[in-house]
C-alpha cells in the first residue's frame, strides 16, 4: 500500500512565505522517498485555514462576539472559539485524514498563541489525528512565547503532547522548546533550520543582480498592530531611509512578500514620500516570483521574517531593524545580529553603513549548513519509520 502523507499549513495565505515552505517541506519528503527507492506515494495538502464556512460555525462566532463583550474570561473564550473552529473545520480535516499514512505540519511560528487563530486548527487537527492514531510530525516550528497563565498556550501546550505527535523540530531555541511545551517522554525534539533555506534545491530561477538594495514593506500600521515601542515612527523610519540612499547614489526597490495590505502599504508609501512608483515591484503572486524578485538585490532591508531567510538561502545578507523575536533568534543564529539595530533605538545611520559594506560577504557558515541538513535529516527520519 503506498504512503499518503498529508501537509497541514497555511495554503491560502497570500503572504508567500507561507506557501514557500509548503512547498519546501514537500520536495524534503519527496526526497526522502526517492533516496529510500519509495516511488508510489501520495502527497497532498490541508489548509489550516481554508476559507469556507458554515451555518452553525457563523453562530458559534457570533456566541464568541457576544462573550467577548460580556466578559473577558480567558477560559469562556478560547472555548467558543475553539468551538467555532471545530463547527467549521471538522468534518474537513477528518475526511482529508482518513487513510492517511501520516500528518506533517510544514513550518512556520506554530506555537504560536497570539494574534492570528490558526492555533485552534491545530489543536483540533491534532485531536482528529490521535483519535485515528496517525503519526504526526511538526517540522521546523516556530515559537512565539510562552505563559503559564494563558489558557491558549496551555491548551496549545496540551495538543502537542498528544500521543500521535512523534517529532518535533524548531528553528528557534531548542531548549526553550523543551523546558516549556514538551511533557511527553516519546516525542524526538532537535534544532533545525528553516525548511525555506531549501529553496535552491526545489525551485529554479533567475539571480541577476539588478539593485543594490532591496527593501521590504508591509502595511504602514504594522507598529500599531503589533503594539511595537519604536523610536521613531513608521513612515519617518522609511523617509530617512530612503533618503539617504538617494543622497549617496544607492539603488534599490521597494517590495512585499504577497501580502495584499502589504503591496498597498507600500502603495501608500510611494505617495505619502512622494517617491516614484517605478520605484514599487509588482506584487508577487507566486513563491517564485518573490524568490525572483529577492534574488536582484545584493542586499535586503526585511520587514517580513521570510523575506530574511529567502535572501539567505539565496547569499543574500540583511541589514535593517529587529522589532520581533523571531527576527533576533535567526539573526544570532547566522551572525548578522550586528547589521540591525533594535526598533526601540533604531540607529539608521547605521543601516546605512551595513547596507554599503554587505554587498560582496558571504552569509553561510559550516552552523547553518549543519542545521539545515538537520531539516531534512528529522523529515527522513520521519518517513522510514512508518
């Protein structure tokens, strides 16, 4: 019987760099299938947030509306809107896991319990996958906090240690992985890289150097949403910025990873600084054109964290600011922390100086390289134990 191996990510988002390491993770699997002379296989794909609904899942969100006004219980809470998720994603997540040889969550901040919801489709795709007794792996997560007091993460906490889980590999700290979510003696947990730093091997394109600098936008109220304590506002941020690379004859463009809001960002920043939206790259609307888009710079001025990683995997430094914590765990880990300030003191000046020196080094060490063969290692460890 062939092996039908399922991917669980974030299918329909249009920021990129989600469906970058979709398709990532399924060359890693079919490499390890070729390399283990397996060559009837089946792999598809489950959207963790596939945009339908229903009847009953628009009361249940209705029913979360009101209890958010009513109270602000953190238990009362989660639970409607678990049961929302649960109205709507069920009876789809059960029939793609039926026959299923196993299920592999591709990649990305996973263990994540704040800001977007797709932790609930996780939680209740992993509860399917154990009552069918389907083996699951989570590949090359990401980890954004963690509270003891948060009902969200425990519950996400919860999931995780459920028997079907067998491995569990992160691109951010291992032991910080270990010490807060993992409870179960039967889970093989390590250190990887990115599965993005494989898109050399799965994709083909073009890397002419055209511009010197690339830089990347989001939507112009990303500091608000994200309640970030920066210096200096957004859009003075960018003016100085670009400003000076016009002062001292650096080229560059301005680009997004997909995102709609994004594009339109930087849409309305084109206009706001008055700058030339010749200036502005098309939105791109594949994971190609993005990884072509990149691979002109010599060198990227990130916003968005896949943007980081595609430029690494392709030789490509950053400089730029840190206004998360997943930007400072990558940054350390491939010794670029010294060509970004911190946005609570952006230094740009500073950008600047690490913008004009970068051009020619090269960003890979014998560390990431290791890490991400690491990727591949856990994946085809993964597939010869079913």
């Amino acid at each position: 019987m062939k092996p039908i191996i399922k991917l669980a990510g974030l299918c329909s988002y249009d920021n990129l760099g989600d469906q970058i390491l979709i398709d990532t993770c399924k060359y890693l699997v079919e490499k390890s299938f070729q390399e283990n002379d397996i060559y009837s296989y089946e792999i598809s794909f489950i959207d963790l947030l596939k945009p339908f609904g229903s009847f009953s899942s628009s009361i249940a969100n209705v029913l979360y509306r009101i209890a958010y006004k009513l109270t602000k219980k953190s238990g009362v809470l989660d639970f409607f809107r678990y049961l929302e998720f649960k109205l709507k994603y069920k009876k789809y997540f059960k029939s793609e896991l039926i026959n299923t040889s196993a299920l592999i969550f591709v990649g990305g901040a996973y263990l994540k319990y704040k800001g977007e919801d797709f932790q609930y489709s996780i939680r209740l795709l992993l509860s399917i996958a154990d009552t069918l007794n389907i083996p699951v792996m989570m590949n090359a997560v990401g980890i954004e906090g963690y509270d003891d007091n948060d009902i969200r993460c425990q519950k996400l906490k919860e999931s995780i240690n459920k028997s079907c889980v067998k491995v569990i590999t992160t691109r951010d700290n291992l032991e910080f992985l270990n010490s807060n979510f993992i409870t179960s003696n039967n889970i093989i947990t390590d250190e990887v890289a990115d599965s993005a730093l494989w898109i050399p091997e799965c994709y083909k394109f073009e890397n002419e150097k055209e511009y010197d600098v690339g830089i990347n936008m989001s939507y112009l109220n990303l500091f608000d949403i994200y309640n970030v304590k920066a210096n200096v506002s957004f859009i003075e941020l960018y003016k100085k910025l670009l400003s000076d690379l016009d002062k001292k004859g650096i080229s560059y463009r301005i680009y997004c990873n997909g995102k709609k809001e994004d594009y339109d960002g930087a849409v309305s920043l084109c206009k706001i600084l008055n700058i030339s939206k010749d200036l502005l790259l098309p939105k791109p609307n594949s994971p190609l054109e993005l990884i072509n888009q990149i691979s002109k710079f010599s060198v990227i001025v990130p916003i968005r964290f896949h943007s980081c990683i595609i430029a690494y995997s392709l030789g490509i430094e950053s400089a730029g600011y840190i206004w998360n914590t997943k930007f400072l765990t990558f940054l350390e880990k491939t010794k670029m922390i010294d060509n970004f300030t911190d946005i609570k003191k952006v230094d740009i000046d500073k950008i600047i100086n690490s913008l004009v020196n970068l051009k020619t080094k090269n960003v890979f060490d014998n560390k990431m390289l290791e890490y991400k063969e690491k990727t591949y290692e856990y994946v085809n460890l993964f597939i010869k134990g079913l």
